[in-house]
C-alpha cells in the first residue's frame, strides 16, 4: 500500500510555556546581516514568565528571551491550529484571539521586523496541513493593513491601530481593482472626493465611490470579516486628481452590519485556502470624516480667499498640501503618540509619493510570500522523503517471498534520489539568499528609509526565485512519487497556494519586466554619461549594474571578446570581396588585350568597407567594363545611338502613311455610296475612323443602292 502521512512520526510538540510580553525593543543594528535570527544568536526580548507556581515570575536572560518568546509563539501557534477551521469566520476568530496576545504587536514591523518575519515562518510551518489560507490572512492583517496605517497614518491613526490589538480588530487592505492594481503599477480608478462644508467644523467631507464596474476593488483577502479596511483611492481635490492615497475607512458596525453604502460580495470557492475570505467591495456615495485620510505625509482642508477686507469670503475650496520632510521619527509614550519630523536635507532627492510608501509593505510582502513558498516547499519535500524512506520497493533478484530481506527503499531509485540531491542543493542556496535579502530589508525598515534600486531588484528577485523554484520542484517531485501524491494530508493538496505566491504582491512576469527595464534603463544612462577622469571611473558605473565586481568583469570580458570576433568576421569578408574584386579585374583585362591584368590589379588596394557597397563597386565597374570596350556589343556609343535613332524615324514616317491611305480611301467610299440595310462596324480602324469624319462605314457584302434608304 502506499504510506499515509500517519506513517510520518511526528514531532512531539513542547509543553505550552505562558508568558506575557511586556515589551519588545527595536534589535541593535551593528550589521546588515546580523539583523535575522534563526535561532542561533538571539536577540534580546523581554518576557516575563507567569507560568509558574509563583505568578509575576522572573526575568529571562538576554539568551533566553527569544528563545522563550519562540517557544510561547509555536505553543501558541500549535494551539491554535490545532484543528482546521471551519469556515472562515471561524479563522477569522482564531486570528482575533491571537492578535489580541500582544505576543505580535503591531508596531513590530517597523521597530523590530525580524521578529515578524520569524513569526511568520513559524506561522507557515505550523499551518502546512491546515493549507495557505490563516498564512495569508495573517500577513495581510500585520503588514497589509497594521503596516500602511504605522507608514502613512497621524498621531489619531496610530492610537486607533493600538486599540484594534487590544479588542482584537480585524481590517483587510483594498488595493487591486478588476482593471486595475498592483499590474498596472498601482494605478487605481477609484475615487474620493473632497467636499468642501462650511458647517463642519473640520471644513468639509470625503466622498467615496466606484466609478464604473471595473473600479470594483478585487479579491481583498479578509474583506467580508474586516471591521476596517485601508483603501487606496484616486484624491480628487477641487476636481483636481492628486494621485494614490490612502483611506481608513470603516466597513462594518460595532454590531457587524455592513455601512451604508459599501457592498461586499463573496469572491467564490477556491481550490485551496476556503478558511480564508475573498471580498469584491464597492463603495457608493459613502461619506468619509476628515480623519479618514492617512495624514502622515499629506493633508487636506478648506480655505477662502476674499479679495479684500470689506468684500465677503468666497465659496470655500480644498486645498491639499504634502509635508516636505524626508525622514519622520515617531515617539510612542503610554498617554500619546508624538510625531516629531525633520526637515528637508537633500533638495536634489526625489519626492517619495504616497505610492511609494505604500510600496514599502508591497517589499515585505514579496519577502514574506517567498519565505511561505519556500517554507511549504521544505515541508512539502521533508514529509514525502519520510513517505518514501519508509516505503519498501521491488527490486530484481528480492528474495522476500523465499524468506529473504531486501532493504531496498522507494527512495533509492535512481530517477528520486537524484531529484533529492538536487532539491537539497538549491533549497540551500535559496534558503541562503533569501536570508541576506531579509536581512538588507530588516535594516533599511528599522531606518525608515526607501530601499535603493538594488535592494528593491534584490526582493523581487527573491520573490521570483523563490516562488518559480518551488513550483517546479514540487512539481517534479509529484512526477516522481505517483499515487502517493494524490492522496490527503500529505500536502500536494495545497500546491495551488504556489500559484497565489506566484502573483500575490506583484505578479512575478511583471516583477522580471520591470527588472529588466531597470536593468537595460542603467546601462542606457551608462552610454550617455561621460567620464573624464578615464575608464577606471566609467568601469564602476558600470560595474553598479551587476552583482559584484567579478561579474562586471565577467561581461566586460565576454563582451570585448564578441567585439573581436564580429571585427575578426568583417575583416575575412572584406579580404575575401577585395581577392573577388582583383580577380575581376584581371580578367576584364585579359578579355580586353590591355595586358595580362597581375601587376594592374595589384597597384593599387581596393578599400573594401563592408557588404553593403557590394552593389555599387559591381555597377562601377559594369560600366567601366562599357567604357573600356567603347559601347554595346563592340560598336562606338555614338554610332549606336545614331542607328537607334534613324531607325526610330523611318517607323514612325511609315505609320503615318499607311494611316493616310486608309482614311484617304474610306472618305471615298463613303461619299459614293448609301445603303437602308444596318451598318455594321468593319474593324477597329473603321471605329476610329468613322468617330473621327463623322461617317459610317460599311463592310463589302452589305448592299448597294444608288437611292437614298426609304426611312
């Protein structure tokens, strides 16, 4: 029979440690890689132990705290997912409760993001037989939605995002739209309008609305649970589009009943992940307060403009406006919530937009969806390997039904063991590079500042890779293990999830587009840009294109080297054109008696470019050829065009007279004779002859009479 996952022992699962999380300090950065843990040099967390007979417990040393604090997650993992949910209403409870621990907070994506990417890995081992569904919603609650609201939202915003952890608050974050979304490069059709009120105290309102049917926001994960939602949508200000901007906006009641104007509508039943919800939302006429809008980089309010002191204020209009700050250090006391911001530095530096920042957790994503490709892909290989270790397999000369033994396991066959080996080497240097990229991520969040271009390229490489390589291992591996692959609980049930890696957080086909349209962007603006100095300097902007040094050199080399061999090329076709050319030569002398043509195709070289001048030497020297033999066919030009031209002559004179005989002839008959019968028309020549003297003629056998025709 073929094994079932019950033949796998499973781990025995550590006894639950309670703690409580007092607080969780950002990590000390003293190097980029130094940033992720995976076990073997923690960092300090401060947890305090309630679980024994003494409550209040003690302190934890600084090596023990997140080892403790990783042992309370996976206890608390673990129980909750210990059975599959139910539905996702009942996922959505799960992810309540467990928000509600603090053992995760909010605030840990910006201040300590290796801890939520641990978290998150722990979160997708533990979840391989419950499918992809809790993984997903998890991500899209912490970075999604907790994570734009902690980059772009105010003081206000931020003290809503705590009480959401503290009653355990679910939100989604509604950005894709039918025609629109991440594809597009964050293009958004829906709209939020500005409308200026003099009775309001904030001076006016936000109007929300979808356009038309494909400004409808698409598959928000979570949407038909959520009590907030982020919404990206177009600002419209004084009929003014002010580009991509975010929205907290509140989808349902404190009793669960959706607002008033906002519709939520099921996404449908999906191959994998049913525990998770899928929303298609549309908003009409739904009114916003001023505070709905993420204000940490922007604002907008209502002004009048009177032109003089006497004359009465003008209608009111909108204004928005962008802080003009770079950097923003935010701190947290337990009353308040203090933004303090820095001016402006460097004026030459580009403006980052809403949509910019809002990319910021797009990064994350792409680290955190090619983490669960590759975690599903580990446990998906480790459980089939033990399937197949234990499994006994045929071989020629088994003796077992003679009473022998054979040893021989399904994963000694030549065709898997080698699918294994090969796993094990690219799983470790996936697994490696994804390390350094979360690495290089963790330090640029914990400094609020945008990646570079080469840390951006490095996620979505990480992305790809990560994802692409798990689909085709894993499918491979399916090939291999045959009906064993078909049966439940061994985890090929849930390979689609690998397809929603594939194009959550930005699609991976337009993820290696945009890359290589940066990539081929840089070497453009490396032609174009000059480099006085020498070629030392242009061969390091160069070499920024490329990973290291040694693969600039790398191309620099291969490059030189298909430079020559093209030069090489051009050089045998032109000396082969220049043999072809004297040759000719020679023998148009020959046939000319002007000599034996050696030494007069040798005074001089022919300068031979390239194949295209080909045509133009070969007419050259066509009608050098005429000019040499003094005309056509042996005869002087001039005789020739002379005998050309009288014979010309004596044709034309020749038609002209045949041509006067035959009118000649025909206004004579037709002067003499009449007849009543019908006319009929001779030939061609009687046709234009009868047009052009006006009178018909007639053929032979017609009759004859001397009298006028009677009608």
């Amino acid at each position: 029979r073929a094994p079932t996952p019950s033949d796998t022992p499973t781990p025995r699962i550590p006894s639950p440690l309670t703690v409580r999380v007092e607080s969780v300090p950002a990590p000390t950065m003293p190097g980029a890689l130094g940033v992720v843990d995976h076990g073997r040099d923690p960092a300090p967390v401060l947890v305090r132990d309630v679980s024994g007979p003494e409550k209040g417990g003690h302190f934890h040393s600084e090596h023990d705290d997140r080892a403790a604090w990783r042992a309370a997650w996976s206890a608390k993992l673990a129980e909750v997912l210990a059975t599959p949910a139910s539905s996702y209403a009942d996922s959505a409870r799960r992810l309540s409760a467990l928000v509600r621990t603090g053992m995760l907070r909010f605030e840990d994506l910006v201040e300590a993001p290796a801890k939520f990417f641990e978290a998150h890995r722990l979160l997708a081992r533990a979840g391989f037989d419950q499918g992809p569904g809790f993984s997903i919603r998890f991500t899209v609650q912490y970075n999604l939605f907790a994570g734009t609201v902690l980059e772009l939202g105010g003081p206000s915003h931020l003290r809503q995002l705590k009480q959401m952890q503290r009653d355990g608050t679910l939100g989604c974050f509604a950005l894709t739209e039918r025609l629109a979304g991440v594809n597009s490069g964050l293009v958004v059709h829906t709209t939020c309008a500005w409308i200026p009120d003099p009775k309001r105290r904030d001076g006016g309102r936000f109007l929300l609305n979808t356009p038309h049917e494909g400004a409808r926001k698409n598959w928000i994960s979570q949407g038909l649970v959520a009590t907030k939602a982020v919404v990206v949508a177009d600002l419209v200000v004084n009929e003014k589009r002010k580009g991509p901007h975010a929205f907290l906006v509140t989808l349902r009641d404190s009793r669960g009943r959706q607002m008033k104007g906002v519709t939520l509508t099921d996404m449908g039943a999906k191959t994998t992940g049913n525990d998770l919800d899928n929303a298609s939302v549309e908003f009409k006429d739904v009114w916003l307060d001023r505070g709905a809008l993420l204000d940490r980089h922007c604002d907008v309010f209502s002004a009048s403009s009177p032109t003089s002191e006497t004359e009465t204020p003008r209608a009111l209009k909108g204004v928005y406006v962008e802080r003009d700050e770079t950097t923003d250090t935010t701190t947290t006391n337990t009353a308040d919530t203090r933004v303090t911001r820095k001016p402006r530095t460097n004026t030459n530096e580009r403006r980052l937009t809403n949509m910019d920042r809002v990319g910021q957790r797009l990064f994350t994503g792409r680290v955190a969806v090619a983490q669960g490709a590759h975690e599903f892909r580990e446990r998906l290989f480790r459980r089939t390997r033990s399937a197949t270790d234990a499994k006994l397999c045929w071989v020629p000369g088994d003796t077992r039904a003679l009473g022998g033994s054979n040893d021989r396991r399904l994963s000694d066959v030549p065709q898997l063991k080698a699918l294994y080996l090969e796993e094990d080497l690219k799983c470790a240097r996936t697994r490696a590079f994804l390390e350094q990229v979360e690495a290089a991520l963790c330090a640029s969040l914990l400094t609020r500042k945008r990646p570079d271009a080469r840390l951006v390229e490095a996620v979505a490489a990480a992305k790809v890779r990560a994802v692409d390589e798990a689909i085709e291992m894993t499918h491979r591996l399916r090939q291999e293990v045959g009906s064993y692959a078909l049966m439940a609980g061994t985890g090929f049930e849930h390979t689609d999830f690998l397809q929603c890696c594939k194009f959550a957080e930005g699609d991976s086909r337009v993820l290696m587009m945009k890359m290589a349209r940066d990539r081929a962007g840089r070497m453009a603006k490396l032609k174009k840009k000059t480099h006085p100095a020498g070629g030392e300097d242009a061969f390091a902007v160069f070499a920024s294109t490329f990973r290291s040094r040694r693969e600039a050199e790398a191309a620099a080399a291969l490059a030189e080297a298909a430079t020559e061999a093209v030069e090489a090329r051009r050089d045998s076709v032109e000396t082969k054109l220049r043999e072809d050319l004297r040759e000719a030569r020679r023998k148009l002398h020959r046939a000319t008696g002007e000599g034996d043509g050696d030494d007069a195709g040798e005074e001089e070289d022919v300068p031979v470019t390239t194949s295209s001048t080909w045509a133009a030497r070969d007419a050259a020297a066509r009608r050098e050829k005429e000019a040499a033999s003094g005309g056509v066919g042996g005869f002087p030009a001039r005789l020739t065009a002379v005998l050309m031209f009288a014979l010309a002559s004596v044709l034309i004179l020749a038609f002209a007279g045949l041509l006067l005989v035959a009118m000649s002839n025909r206004r004579r008959d037709a002067r003499g004779y009449e007849c009543a019968a019908r006319w009929m028309r001779a030939s061609f020549v009687d046709e234009l002859l009868s047009g052009t003297l006006g009178a018909p003629f007639r053929r032979d056998d017609v009759c004859r009479v001397a009298a006028p025709p009677a009608t």
